[in-house]
C-alpha cells in the first residue's frame, strides 16, 4: 500500500510542478516574429521548472517557438516542428555569434555552421535536427558554459533568422 501512496505523491508533485509552469509561462513575453502575412509566436520565459516547455506548448499563448533561459546562465531553444519552423539558419547565426563574442572567428561553410550536433568554436550550443531544438547545456550538459549572449541578442537573431512557414492555400474543391 505504501507504493500506492508513493505514486500519488509524485503525480501530485508533477501537477503541483506543472501549475506552477504555466503560472510561469503565462506571466512570459511574447514577440511576434514573421511578416504582416505570416506571424508567428516567440514565447520567452526564465524559470528551472522542467515542466515549463510542457505547459509553454500547451499555454493560452499557443507559441511557434520558446526561448527558455535558465538561472545558470544556459539557454534553450525549441521549434514546434509540427508548424514547420527550422531552425538550421538561427543554429548558424547563434555560432557566429557566439563565437565572436568570445573572440573567435569561425571560417565554416553555412553548411557547417548549420550542421546538428555542435561545430568547434562554438561548443557551447549544440543544434538537434530532429526536434529542431538549439540547447546551451541541458540536463545532460549541465557543465557546459554559459552563453555570452544576451536573450535580447537571442530574439534578434530569431527574429532575424527563423521564418515560419507560408500558410498552406486551400485548393478549392472540383
């Protein structure tokens, strides 16, 4: 019976955890990136609440993309994948950026600069492809350094580089 207590009590924290992410969430900044025609939502918050993303994807927002900044200094940036967001270009403008900042000039080809994984001169922030997520350090990462950029570089580069997808026309019925 004590293992049935146990259970309940880490759901209860998780929905504990999760409330509290989207009290985080809602009180977040939003900046709308795109043109007139095409607009999509950037959600920013700053919390170490694991469950912030969950409650990010599911917030009265609605955000295409969500820049998480931690109190270490470590940054995280996610695309909703399923709304065709990339964020190879942002992942090549970020490196650059980062390494000048630290004194480095990278000499890769954009191909290089856009490449999952991470590319030398600017370790600190690795790029997955797959889940079109830019993380400085992460849970597995937790040693990795701190970004040098500021989150307002952050949204400058997004905004600058991170173009949501034209709206798919509807065919009219023959």
């Amino acid at each position: 019976m004590r293992w049935v207590h146990q259970g309940l009590n880490a759901q209860y924290a998780q929905a504990v955890q999760f409330k509290t992410a989207l009290g985080i969430v809602n009180a977040g900044r939003i900046v709308v990136f795109g043109d007139e025609a095409n607009e999509a939502k950037l959600l920013i918050v700053t919390s170490d609440n694991e469950r912030v993303l969950a409650a990010a994807w599911s917030s009265r927002h609605r955000p295409q993309a969500v820049i998480v900044a931690h109190a270490s200094g470590r940054v995280q940036i996610f695309a909703n994948k399923r709304m065709g967001l990339r964020l190879n270009a942002l992942a090549a403008a970020v490196r650059i950026a980062e390494a000048a900042k630290r004194g480095i000039t990278l000499d890769l080809s954009t191909e290089m600069l856009e490449r999952e994984g991470s590319v030398v001169g600017a370790e600190v922030w690795h790029y997955f492809l797959a889940g079109e997520m830019l993380f400085n350090g992460s849970l597995t990462a937790p040693r990795t350094e701190a970004t040098l950029l500021s989150i307002e570089e952050l949204i400058e580069l997004f905004q600058q580089h991170v173009q949501p997808p034209s709206p798919i026309e509807e065919i009219p019925a023959t």
